[in-house]
C-alpha cells in the first residue's frame, strides 16, 4: 500500500468512528442489577456494524468476534458510551474494535469495561464475498 492509499483509508476510517451513547435502563438489567452481557454484546454488535459500514458502504455480514473482556459490571442507573472504530481493513474484510466506556450518572469521569472486535466480510447481492472497495485510490 503506497502513502497516497494509506492516507485515504485512514481518512476513511476518521470519517467512520462512530460513538452512541446510552442509558442502562431497567428494562436492559440482569438479577444483579446490572447491563445485562447480551444487550451489551447486542449494543456493540450494531456499533460495530454501523462503523464498518460508514467505512466501504457495503453490504457486510458479522463473521466473528475476537475475545469480548468485561472488566467489570456495568450497573442500572449508568451511563455508557460506545465507540466503534475501523482497526483492520483487508480486500473483503474488516475489523472494528469496540469499547464501552461507564459513566456514573451524577460524577465526571469515565473509565473502559468492555473492549472487543467484531468482524466482518462485504457480500454481493448473491451473499458472495466482494472487495471492500470498487475503485480505491
């Protein structure tokens, strides 16, 4: 990859960062009063999606996940902040690493609980994979 691409995937990769930001609600809670991991794993599954697809504006299909840590509980009444931004580009895939900052609701602060990657491969209209890109630089 010579500098003139390098430079052109990373100002796609800035443009496509994507951060949301939501409430852990009652109706988002395990037995111990906290995120329950499904709705998180959920959350940063359409995070994840959302980059990669601002990124190439392809049709794309999650096809794995790298380790999911949860540092620690997330509980109701919080904050929490996802950002999902393009770390890998291959010719038909990508990954997009996830992190998912807390908030406590009344604090200044924030601090890391989960981090993971999500990946996907681009697919034509027949599910085949197919280049990121059609015409890159």
């Amino acid at each position: 990859m010579n500098q003139k691409d390098a430079a052109w995937i990373e100002e796609k990769i800035n443009f496509s960062e994507t951060s949301v930001a939501k409430v852990v609600f009652p109706t988002t809670i395990n037995h111990h009063s906290t995120l329950f991991g499904g709705t998180a794993l959920a959350w940063m599954d359409e995070v994840s999606f959302i980059a990669a697809t601002r990124f190439c504006r392809k049709r794309l299909v999650t096809v794995s996940t790298e380790k999911i840590n949860f540092k620690h509980p997330i509980p109701s009444g919080s904050i929490v902040e996802l950002v999902g931004r393009v770390t890998r580009v291959g010719n038909t895939s990508l990954t997009v690493t996830v992190t998912i900052y807390l908030e406590q609701m009344y604090a200044d602060g924030r601090e890391e609980v989960i981090h993971g990657e999500f990946n996907f491969v681009a697919v034509d209209d027949n599910g085949k994979s197919t280049p990121l890109f059609d015409d890159a630089p």
